[in-house]
C-alpha cells in the first residue's frame, strides 16, 4: 500500500512536445492517496496527454511523471498491476460479451476465475448492466459501452486509477451514482485522477486542476478557485462554469 | 513471462474469432474451397530442372544424346563422374532426376538395329526420379524421350524409371500440402493483421499495454491461438483431399501439423508487423493483396518454381509459402523428416526468427510512440 506521506501522483515540471507543439507545458502535480483529484480545461488542453503520461503510455519529453513513486514509464513494470485506466474511447472488445471482456481483464491481472465471477456481479451491478453480461459490446449503448469501459478499469480493485472523462455520455442520475462510488473508492483509501467536461463534477472533486493549452491555469479545492475567480473578476462566482470562464478568461489576457 | 497471461491472450483470440461468424465460416470454409478449387492441373513452360547425368558409356552415342538433352531448356544439365549413388544425388546434392547411361548401351542400341526385331537386346537407361512434384517428373520423362528420338536410327530403348519415393503421386497430392500452407498463411497473417490493428482503433492496446501483458506473451498468446486456429484448417484440407480426392499421405501427419505451426507462427509475426503499418482497418486490407498475390503466384503452388520465368525466380525465394511447400511436400509427399529438407525447414524457421524479432521490436516502437 501507499504510504500516507508519499503522493500517488506527482510530477515536478514535466513537458510533452509533439514536435514544436507542447501538448503539457511545464506541469506540477501532487495528489496524495484517496485523494478525488479532477483534470478541467478546455479540448486540446492536455488532459489526455497528462494521463497518458502517468501510466506510461507515453515519456515526458522534460520532467518525470511518477505513479505510486515510481517513474514513468521506465518503472512501469513495479506498479503495472496497481493502477487502473480507462481511456477517452470506449476502450473494450467490441466483439466480445460484457462478461468476456471483464474476464478477459481480469485474467491479465492476475485474477482467479473465481474473483473474477464474484468482482464481475459486484461491478456490474453498480454498473446497471447486470443482465448484460452475454450480451456482446458492439450491441451495447454509448453510455452502456462507457460503463463497461469504466467496470474494466475497476475490476482488479487497483490503488490509484486514471480515469479520462469516466462520465461523459452518463444521464445525471447514473452519473450521481457513480461519483457516489467516487467516493466511496476514495474513502478506501483509493487516489483517483480523472478529467471531465462537467463542471458540475468539478465540485464533487477534493482538488481541481485547470489546463489550458498545456499549462495549470489554476489549481486548489473548488472553493479556493471560487474565491480566486471572485477576486479576479471583483465580484462573487458563484456558479463553477463562471468560475472556468473568469479564469481562462483572464489566462488568456494575461499571456 | 506468464504463462497464464499467455494463455488469456490466446483464449480472448479465439473468443473473438468464435463470436465473429462470418470470420468463422471464412476460417472453416475457405481451406475446404480451396482445396476443391484448385484442385485442378496447372502447368508452365518448365525449364532449368536439375538433372543429373552420369555416362558409364561415354561413346559419341552417348555424347549426342547428352548434348540432346542440353540443348533442352527444361534442364539444367550436370555430367557427373560415375559410380554416385543416385538416390543420395536426389536426396542430398538437390537434383531432381538422374539419368544414368549403363556401359554396353551403345553396343546394345545398334546391336538391336542390326539384328531387327527379333532380338530381345536393348539399349537401357536408367532414370531415378523425385516423383514428389509430378509435373516435372513428366517433364523429365518427356524431355528425354524426345533427346532419345532425336538419336535416330536405333532401338527402342529401355528407359528404365525408378521412383525414388516408390509411389506414383499425382498432382493433386503435392498440391493439398500447398493449400494447407496457403490457407493458414492467409488467416493468421491476415486475422492477426485485422485483430490488431483494431486493437488500436479502439484503444484496447493502450490497455493492455499498461496492463502486466509483456509484449512477448501478447504475440504469444496470438501465436497459440493461431497456431490452434492453422491445426483445425490442415484437419479440413487434409479431409477434404482425403475424402474427395483421395490424396495420399506417405508421411507423418505429427510431422506435417508441426512443421504447419511452423508457418503459422511466423504468419502471426508478419501480420504483427504489417500492423504497424496501418492505421484504421481500412488500410490493413491493403496488404492482403500483398500476401495473397506471391503466394499464389511464386511459391511453386500451382506450378514449380522451374516454370517461373528465371527472371522472377529470385522472388520465389522471398515467398515464405516457397519455404512451406517445400517442407510440407517433402514431409507428406515423401515421408521425409523435417530436417531432411533443410533448404525448406530453414528458409520457415528463419521466416519465425525474423518476423517475430521484428514484430516485437515494432510493437514496442508501436506502444512508445501511440501517442
Ligand atoms: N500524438 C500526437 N501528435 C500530435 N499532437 C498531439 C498528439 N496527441 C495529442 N496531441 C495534441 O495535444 C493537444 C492536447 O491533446 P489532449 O488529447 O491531451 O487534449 P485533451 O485536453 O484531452 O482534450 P479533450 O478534452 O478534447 O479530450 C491537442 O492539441 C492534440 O492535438
Ligand atoms: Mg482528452
């Protein structure tokens, strides 16, 4: 397990260029564990290249990205099973059955067949897609995909999970419920960094971090963004969307 | 490396290829067509057949004849020194027939001329031949009738045939080893090529790339799935060229299945390798072609290589299925071990060592570069 002291994930200046573009200019992060940490910005801001940073999928061009305290992606084989991702697509087997995938994952973890059937009704059934299991991915809805997709990334019960754009497609009631089991997760003990579109979820995060073109713009709990948005533009912002607007706003003016 | 996540790769392949039924059916169906298909004789001009000939008479005869026979381009004439063994020259210095010309030939082929009819002495020659490959045994046989014809007045001579592998076999049994290469080359390289390029599509490689799955049990475990898949295809050839052809198998089918997985591991690295690049399942299709069209065409499948223009000859040896055929010829058709056809056990394992070197070096590039 984690060590309370030690952050989950962190990355001291760390910068990806795609030839002369920085898609993440110079980011600093730390998120201790259990903590909800919430990656908001614009598209093209650079959430996904941050996340792809910390599970190794790519190497920083400048800067470390560490998961668990360990360095990414030259370390990766240490934490490989520790962590969970679920990427931006809808990342499962479309040719596969609800179950197949799940026990297809499963299986790369390490996973007996018999947690595997046990965690897969557990998962499922948070998931609403309990009377899914035969039925093949390719046939499911967008937002059923989106779950199974997320169910994938959870099934091993990983310490610190990667999470981009886990609630896009979700009805609110379903999108409630999962940040409930956000929290739930968190509570034990588990770190969490995910990025959203919603702003609304924005609040529901221990601490925010907002990117624009690659850069942190801003970074605290939600509160604390409040009161910076408020003071920047003089009055109360009350309203998160305001809040990202104030504060992108003023980014831009000042570079 | 884990044999378990191997085993998990391998399992997921073969459930995505058991949910999709018109890959299945392709899969089952197309080694059958195949083999009924081109179950035909087809045939090209021959030339440069590796024949040996050992003169033990050496009279102007016998020299005529040799020079009939060389001017023949479907030969590529050797005059070797006698007293070799004519099976070991076949087997080991890779001629394709001997023709030997016992002393007393020539005194016997006038003898028989000047004493008409009625005698029983006769000029004999004895012909030692790979019947494996049917069509150029035929041609072989054609060839030096015609050298002989062209002698003029003599006797009938005695071309005496020996078959070094003891059985007469026809086109259609040297042709179910080529099918069954082909087929399997085919699905592994092309399924292997679709699944993994999709993999990417849809992002499902990312995730399995930061899973525990080491590079080398993800083509492992695409290599037993396919290596399964190419069993269950030579099981269809083999019974439908049993059952409506009548082929015959002079060798061990132990023997052929293995050196089949063979083939069947080094088609999963090429297709690994071609998907690295492609981007979109569109652009895989692309290099069916680029699989199917040398194969077919250059491998020595529907006509020897010996009937392959010499110019294009060089590129037969590129083909993998060359290497196969062979293989798989000499271990069904002759009822040869394995090593016993080095050029084609070696020309496959060489194809496995590169293709599969390659396909894990990409993938890593793959993986550090999918950004
Ligand atoms: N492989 C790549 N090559 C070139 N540019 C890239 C590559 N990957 C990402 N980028 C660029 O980097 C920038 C950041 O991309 P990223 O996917 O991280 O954005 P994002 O914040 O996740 O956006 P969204 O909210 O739309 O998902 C984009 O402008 C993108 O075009
Ligand atoms: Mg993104």
């Amino acid at each position: 397990m984690t060590s309370p002291c030690e952050s989950v994930f962190s990355a001291r200046d760390v910068t990806k260029t795609f030839g002369a573009f920085r898609a993440v200019d110079g980011v600093s992060i730390d998120v201790p564990a259990g903590e909800i940490y919430g990656l908001v910005g614009p598209s093209g801001a650079g959430k996904t290249t941050l996340i792809r940073l910390f599970c190794g999928l790519a190497a920083a061009t400048h800067g470390e990205a560490r998961l668990l305290g360990h360095a990414m992606p030259g370390d990766r084989r240490a934490v490989e099973s520790r962590f969970g991702y679920m990427p931006q697509e809808k990342a499962v087997y479309r040719d596969l059955s609800v179950g197949e995938n799940l026990l297809f994952f499963g299986q790369i973890y390490g996973m007996d067949r018999q947690r595997i059937a046990r965690r897969t009704t557990e998962i499922l059934s948070l998931m609403r897609l309990g009377d899914r299991v035969r039925q093949r991915a390719d046939s499911l809805s967008g937002g059923e995909r989106q779950r199974l997709s997320l169910a994938c990334a959870l099934l091993h019960e990983p310490d610190a999970l990667l999470l981009d754009e886990p609630t896009i497609g979700l009805d609110p009631a379903l999108r409630a419920q999962f940040w409930d089991h956000f929290h739930a997760l968190s509570k034990g003990g588990r770190t969490i960094l995910l990025s959203t579109h919603y702003l609304l979820e924005a609040e529901r995060c221990r601490r925010v971090g907002l990117m624009q073109a690659g850069r942190f713009i801003a970074e605290g709990t939600p509160a604390e963004l409040r009161s910076a948005a408020a003071s920047r533009a003089g009055r109360a912002v009350p309203d998160m969307e305001d809040v990202f607007l104030v504060l992108t706003a003023s980014s831009e003016g000042a570079s | 490396m884990s044999l378990r996540r191997i085993a998990a790769v391998a399992e997921r392949v073969l459930r995505q290829l058991r949910h999709d039924r018109r890959v299945l059916v392709f899969m089952l169906v197309l080694p059958a067509v195949a083999m009924i298909l081109f179950g035909y004789s087809f045939s090209g001009d021959i030339t440069g057949v590796r024949v040996a000939f050992v003169d033990e008479d050496d009279t102007d005869l016998t020299q005529t004849l040799r020079d009939n026979l060389r001017a023949d381009s479907a030969f590529r004439l050797a005059e070797l020194p006698v007293g070799q063994d004519p099976e070991q020259l076949l087997l080991e210095a890779g001629y394709q027939a001997v023709i030997r010309i016992p002393d007393k030939f020539t005194s016997l082929y006038y003898a028989h001329f000047a004493m008409g009819v009625a005698t029983s002495a006769q000029g004999r020659i004895d012909l030692t031949l790979d019947e494996s490959d049917p069509q150029i045994a035929a041609t072989v046989q054609k060839g030096l009738a015609d050298a002989l014809m062209d002698l003029g007045e003599g006797g009938p001579v005695d071309v005496q045939v020996k078959d070094l592998y003891g059985v007469e076999v026809r086109f259609i049994d040297s042709f179910a080893p080529a099918i069954m290469g082909l087929v399997v080359a085919l699905i592994s390289t092309v399924l292997t090529l679709l699944s993994i390029v999709r993999e990417k599509v849809d992002g499902t490689f990312a995730r399995v790339w930061v899973s525990p799955v080491r590079r080398a049990e993800f083509i492992l475990g695409y290599v037993v799935a396919f290596g399964a898949v190419a069993l269950v295809q030579s099981l269809v050839v083999l019974s439908v060229g049993k059952l409506v052809f009548g082929i015959l198998i002079n060798g061990s089918i132990a023997w052929a299945f293995l050196c089949v997985i063979l083939f069947a591991i080094g088609s999963v690295g090429l297709g690994t390798l071609l998907s690295a690049l492609a981007q979109t399942e569109s652009q895989a299709v692309v290099f069916f072609p680029l699989v199917i069209v040398p194969s077919v065409l250059l491998s020595g499948m529907m006509w020897p290589i010996q009937a392959i223009p010499p110019l294009l000859r060089p590129l037969s040896y590129l083909v993998p299925l060359t290497y196969s055929n062979r293989l798989l010829r000499a271990v069904m058709v002759k009822g040869l071990a394995p090593w016993q056809e080095p050029v084609g056990l070696g020309g496959l394992l060489g194809f496995v060592v590169l293709t599969i070197a390659a396909a894990s070096l990409i993938l890593r590039q793959r993986a550090r570069g999918a950004e």
